[in-house]
C-alpha cells in the first residue's frame, strides 16, 4: 500500500469526516497518544496509520462512525487481557471522550469496536472497519512474519518459557487455532474492496504459517 502520511495525526485526510462530526483535532491528537505506548511492538500508531492510508489508497472514504471506531479500536491494549475486554475497555473509553458528539454516533462507533474481538461485523458500517484491522494478514510474507515477531513481542512477557524460540514456537502454535478459522470463512474480508486487495495473499499467508507450525511439530520442536 502506498504511504499518505510520515506520521498519523489529526492532519490525515481519513480524518475529515471526524473532524467535520465535531472531534476536534486536539482530541484526535490526544487520543493517538495512547498508541506511544512502550508496550506497544504491533498495536501502535504504525497500525492505526496503515489502516487509514489503506482508505486512501483504496479510495474508500470512511464515515465519521467508521472513523470513530478506528481510531479508537485498540486505544486500550493490555496484553494478556481476557478475550474481549480490551475491546470493551476501548469502547467504554470512546464513551468518556466523545461527549461533545452525537450519541447515536458513539454508540454506532463503540459496536463496531466491539466487533473487532472475534471480527464478525453487526453492522454494515462495521465490515469495513474490520477489513482494515485484518489487512496486515495480507502483507508481503516478510512483513507479516515481522508483524507476527510484533505481536510475538507484546506477548512475550506472559510466556513463562525462558528459551525465546521455544517460546515463538509456543505462541506460533497458539495462534493456530484463530488462523484455521479465518481460512474456515467463505471469505476473510467483507467487503468487495478488501477482498480483491488482500484476500488471495492473506489466504496464502495463513497457510504458510499453518503449515511452518506443523513442520515444526513433526520435527519434535513444539
């Protein structure tokens, strides 16, 4: 995907429709803060900014509640949270910072942050936002294997296991489970934009990392 902005801020023209709706750019700015975390490898502004220059690059402009919700979707991340309470967290805390908008909007927004827990979109307005947060499976097959040592990287801490690549190896094989249901679904992606863009080489890059895990397993290194 081609590069519209060097660093996210409120300046993105993804961001228009927010800013229009009444979430002023200090807000924007304030909100993506929380991306700087140090305990953040893959769920940084780096992320939050691919996903908005994919709306760009795909010609896809979002509505305010899509714009919403992206900016929000991983504001809270804890890692090792228990499924579905980071997202619940990040939607309560859109709540408490967008009291200036209109409330069928945040409500709208806070859902689809809370579809993104096991991605199945409840709303129209969700499919596309869910589509981007899965887009990086679709990168080349070197970045998703550095994304995949990213996300290794925020887990990490929580492995009691001293031996980092029996430890990778661990965290490899737990994600199985999560990518053989992504390949299980008719399609990955929900709208027709995203699956003509990332479908085949996220497929592509699912099962070879299925498959490097099995490989391992056969070998005894599990």
């Amino acid at each position: 995907m081609a590069v519209t902005t060097s660093e996210l801020d409120h300046r993105h023209p993804a961001l228009v429709s927010l800013i229009d709706a009444g979430f002023g750019p200090g807000r924007i700015d304030q909100t993506l803060r929380f991306y700087d975390e140090p305990h953040r490898a893959y769920h940084d502004r780096e992320h939050l900014r691919e996903m908005f220059d994919a709306t760009v690059d795909l010609r896809e402009p979002l509505s305010a509640t899509q714009a919403l919700a992206l900016l929000f979707h991983d504001i809270v991340y804890v890692p090792g949270a228990a499924r579905g309470s980071n997202e619940a967290m990040s939607a309560q805390l859109l709540r408490v910072y967008t009291g200036m908008l209109d409330l069928v909007l945040v409500e709208a927004a806070a859902g689809i942050v809370i579809d993104t827990a096991d991605h199945k979109a409840r709303s129209r307005e969700a499919e596309f936002v869910l589509d981007l947060d899965l887009m990086r499976l679709a990168a080349s097959a070197p970045d998703f294997d550095r994304y995949s040592r990213q996300v290794f990287a925020e887990q990490r801490p929580l492995i009691a296991i001293a031996d980092d690549a029996t430890a990778w190896s661990f965290f490899a094989a737990r994600r199985v489970a999560f990518f053989q249901q992504l390949l299980e679904r008719p399609a990955i992606f929900h709208t027709a934009a995203c699956r003509a863009h990332f479908e085949a080489r996220a497929r592509a890059n699912l099962a070879r990392a299925i498959d490097a895990v099995r490989a391992a397993g056969s070998r005894g290194t599990v």
